[in-house]
C-alpha cells in the first residue's frame, strides 16, 4: 500500500498540471520546477512525487492504448 497524500496536495498537484506546465517523471526535476514556488520544502516534495507518478501512470496510460 502506498502512502496517501492529503486533498489539498493533489488538488495543487492537479491545478498546476492544468495549468500548462510540464513535469517528468524524475522527481529531482520536479522539486527543482516548483523551486520557491510552495510554502514549505515538505509540501514541495510530497507535490514533486506525486506529479512524477501521475505524468508516469499517464504516459504508461497513452502507452497501452496506441497498443490496441
């Protein structure tokens, strides 16, 4: 099982998504994306982790469909 992350972490993970900016899947090059962007280092890495697992889900997602 994985750890849960809070609403407002991926309320604000799914609103920066939205918003246009591009993430990979490493989460060094996340952290360094959102930079002073976020409140606190905390925030900041659970927000990095969890955009690099959704724009990896959403590649492997893209992946499995062109397959069919």
């Amino acid at each position: 099982m994985g750890k849960i992350k809070s609403k407002s972490i991926r309320r604000t993970a799914n609103e920066l998504m939205q918003k246009g900016m591009v993430f990979t899947e490493q989460f060094v090059e996340n952290k360094k994306i959102l930079g002073n962007f976020l409140p606190s280092k905390k925030i900041r890495n659970q927000i990095a982790g969890l955009l690099g697992k959704t724009v990896k889900r959403n590649r492997l997602h893209e992946l499995k469909l062109l397959k069919k």
